[in-house]
C-alpha cells in the first residue's frame, strides 16, 4: 500500500502536540484551536494508519509509532526551513574578492571559504593567494574587497589586528652550518616581509648571506627547509615536525614584530562584511589556540 505525502501543516501540529503534551498548548504555538490541531492529528493518523499518540493520561504521549515519526518530522520540518531560507535570500548576492596570505591558503581556511561559498550560491567568491605587498596594493587599487595580509606590527587600519609568532627554522635531520661565510637562505619572492627582516637581521650581525632557494609556494619553503638547503622565517602555524626553531643561542635573534591583519574596502558590500566576520572569528581561535 502507498502512503500518501506527509503535509508539513500537519506534521508542525503533530510535534507541537508532542513538545507541549497536549491539544491546548499545541494550538496556542501553532496558532490554531485546540479542535482544529485534534482533527489534524486525526487526519495524520488515518493518512498512516497507526496512532500516533496515547491520549489516556494526563498529558498527550507519543505511541511507538509516533516516537518513530517524531524523529523523521523534525528533520523534514528543518529542511523546510532551510529551503525557505536560502529561497528567500536574493538571486545573486553579488561577488567578493578576497586576497589571503599564502600560508592561510594551505591550511584550513580554505575549508572555511568553500562552506561559505556552499551556504550562498548567489554569491560570486573570487579568491587568490598572494604576497602581502600585492594584496595590500591590489585593495588600495579597488581590485579587491577583502584582505587577510602579514604587516609590520603596529598598523592603524584594519578590521581585526593579530600579533604574529614567527621563528628562524632549520631542518631537523640535515641541519645548516650556522657559522658559514654565507647564510644560504630560502623565502618567497622580492618583496616578501619574511625575507626583507631576514636580510636585515643578519646584515645587523655583521653577516653575509645568499639565496639558496625562492619558491612562490609555501609547500616548497617547507620542503627545501626540511632537506636541508638553508634557513628560513615561518609563522607558528606553518612549522612543520621536520623543522627545527633557531633561537638567539644559535645566532639568530627575534624577528621585529609582525601581525596579521584584516582589512575591507571603504565600500565592502553586505556579503564582504559577513566574510569578514567569519574570517575574524577563524584568527580569533588560532590566537586562542596558540595563546
């Protein structure tokens, strides 16, 4: 025997019924009489042919069959109102264009964008990983909406400020020669914040230095690092466990202060901002997480 479609009307009452335990209370949350929500139960109980609540106590009770559909009943209702709300949002919520820093590219935030891209299909996200100078540049010409850059610590603009752990790193198993005539170097491209303190920092200590090895992907700053071809500046959350942190007993003194900051355009639409809140509350938990 086919049983005919469940009405979500009905359903609403059926759990009501059950949440409030009875036909009174019930009509008071879905806004009917006490009558009408008894002959929609009954309605609800011919279309299935069981009985779906114990009406002999005090309060109204579920049967074994009702506690079977109320399971089933929640989760439709919820989908309803799931399906209404992405229904009723407009057609297309536009686009944002979103710059981040290369090493929040290869970690989870990109499991943050794509459940956020998931939730609004009328929304356009354009994301692209780059170096900070080029992400701070590319916001100033308009070409993007939102920023999540690296800076020097200190910056006044910014819709959330993070400070920045950040280390010399060695390989663990095929260390350098720290008192080399050269410090052989691997980093990003000219223009790197990284690079630019490194260098700095050991023409301080009266050193000379040389690139060894520049790559335009983190992966590959991580991996040259653990063979071993040289030293370099990464952020807490990039070290990795075949890395090792130098310190200023090996000759290698703190990095001046860098911070992560984010930072909208003057006219970032509603779908920029509500981004923005969430990329917020992602540095929010990894300062909490490293604290």
């Amino acid at each position: 025997m086919m049983l005919p479609m469940l009405d979500l009307e009905l359903l609403r009452s059926f759990v009501a019924v059950v949440d409030a335990g009875g036909f009174t209370r019930a009509g008071e949350r879905v806004h009917r009489t006490q009558s009408t929500v008894s002959q929609q139960i009954k309605r609800l109980e011919d279309d299935l042919g069981q009985q779906l609540l114990d009406r002999s106590g005090k309060d109204v009770t579920p049967t074994d069959a009702g506690e079977r559909l109320l399971s089933y009943a929640r989760r439709l209702l919820s989908l309803a109102e799931e399906a209404r709300d992405v229904l009723g949002r407009p057609s297309s919520e536009g686009a944002v264009r979103l710059g981040i820093n290369e090493d929040f590219a290869a970690y989870r935030l990109t499991k943050l964008l794509a459940s956020f891209a998931r939730a609004r299909p009328g929304l356009r996200l354009d994301v692209r990983a780059d170096q900070s100078i080029y992400l701070r540049r590319d916001l100033e010409r308009g070409e993007l909406d939102l920023a999540l850059l690296k800076r020097a610590a200190g910056g006044k603009d910014g819709i959330g400020v993070w400070p920045e752990r950040v280390h010399w790193v060695d390989s663990r198993s095929h260390p350098c020669n720290a008192k080399a005539d050269s410090v052989p170097l691997i980093f990003f491209p000219t223009g790197c914040l990284y690079r630019t303190r490194a260098i700095h920092a050991i023409e301080a200590a009266g050193r000379r230095w040389h690139m060894a090895y520049t790559s335009s992907s983190l992966a590959g700053i991580q991996a040259a690092v653990a063979a071993g071809l040289g030293l370099s500046i990464l952020p807490e959350i990039a070290i990795q466990a075949d890395h090792r942190t130098l310190s200023a007993r090996d000759g290698f003194a703190p990095i001046d202060k860098t911070e992560v900051a984010l930072v909208a355009s003057p006219n970032a639409n509603p779908a920029t901002l509500r981004l923005a809140q969430r990329l917020a509350e992602f540095c929010d938990a990894l300062q909490a997480k490293a604290a």
